[in-house]
C-alpha cells in the first residue's frame, strides 16, 4: 500500500429498528439527550428535506482533494454515510453529481462533508441527503493523501467509524451504536414531556405548572 494512505475496513452498517426508530425522532430530542454538548456544527443541508439515518464510513482528505471518496463509496454497504474531514477548506468541492449518483447506486444514505459541495441543484432535485459548509463552482484534486476509517473532526465533533449519524433540518448529531437503544428510549420520553407541556401551554393559563418548577429551582417566583 502507498504509505500515502491509510485504509481500513468498513464498520458494520446501520441496525433496520434503529433506522425506523429514529425516522420519527426530531436532532433536538436526541441532543437533548446528549447533555446539549454533542453534534456537528457549521455545516448545512443542500437537499431538501429527507431525513439522513445511517453510520459513519469516514474519510480524511487534503483540503481540495477527494481521490479517496472514491475508494470510500466502492467500499460502502447500503446505509452507511460517507463523513469527510476536509479541514473546514470550501475553496474546492469534495462531492457533486457524478459522486452523488454512484453513491446512490451504492446504497449511501447521504453525504457530510466538513468542506465544500457543488452541483448543489442536483442534490436538492435528487433530495440526496447532503451536509457540507459551502457550493463552489471549483472541482477537486485528485492526488491524495488520505485515510479511510479513521477518527475524523467534523464540525467540532469527533466522528468515529461506524458511529450513528441523524440529520434533519436543525442539524446533525453523532453517536455511538452503544447509546443508540438509550437514546431511542430517551427521545420518547423527552417527546411525551413536551406533549404534555404543549397541552398545557394551551390552557391560557398564566402560570405554568413546568415554568413553576424551572423558576423554584432557581430561587425564583
């Protein structure tokens, strides 16, 4: 192997009750559930509205350069999500068409990408699920170096291989398979809370049996 790259094999895919569970569970439940500390920031969704489930292939490039999202995607199992640290660099587009449709062809649930896209109507027309931090005009290089499944920042979040991506139109947060159960658990919980909370909202009444709390644990009135 050229000492230029690092390759490792892929993690597992994503767990199907996993994928179902989590279709229905907004990033702000999970997150809740994460100590509001977890979670990609700074990137934005060039696709529509679908909603990103899977786990993490991940992908370390030289800014500007993506030869090796293209090893990444020939190694991918339907549900995995190609992650590129790109260093935050958006002068040149990691990720366009041509890459979008041979990920579908792949079974990729989607793409993050710490650096820039192009093509970006073609990811909004296919509602490809696609995060990244800007569109550019400007194609890539194709020389390396790189390493696949490896530990990679994104956004200021550590993403491992094989860790469990949700996204939705508030954002991306990131966590480990063992925590997936948990947080399915949790978020339900969480959603039940806030139901009841709306329904008392609804009341019209000035006090609030949820604000009261929140206040006496401050010392407030």
């Amino acid at each position: 192997m050229n000492e230029n790259f690092t390759i490792n094999e892929v993690p597992p895919g994503p767990r199907k009750e996993w994928l179902d569970a989590f279709l229905g569970v907004p990033t702000s439940h999970i997150s809740d559930n994460l100590r509001r500390l977890e979670g990609i920031l700074g990137l934005r969704r060039f696709h529509r509205s679908r909603k990103l489930i899977g786990t993490a292939v991940t992908v370390k490039v030289r800014a500007g350069d993506n030869l090796l999202t293209y090893k990444a995607l020939s190694m991918m199992s339907p549900g995995h999500v190609l992650v590129v640290d790109a260093g935050g660099n958006t002068s040149n587009a990691i990720v366009g068409e041509l890459l979008m449709t041979y990920a579908q062809q792949r079974g990729c649930a989607g793409f993050v990408v710490d650096g820039a896209v192009r093509d970006s109507a073609e990811f909004a027309a296919a509602d490809f699920p696609c995060y990244a931090r800007e569109a550019t005009h400007r194609g890539p290089f194709k020389t390396g170096p790189g390493a696949i499944n490896v530990p990679v920042s994104i956004g200021g979040q550590v993403v491992q291989p094989g860790d469990v991506i949700v996204g939705d139109e508030d954002g991306l947060v990131v966590f480990a398979p063992s925590e997936a159960d948990r947080l399915i658990s949790a978020a339900e919980r969480t959603a039940a809370a806030e139901r009841a909370i709306r329904e008392e909202i609804l009341t019209g009444n000035v006090r609030q049996s949820w604000m009261d709390k929140m206040f006496a644990a401050h010392g407030l009135e």
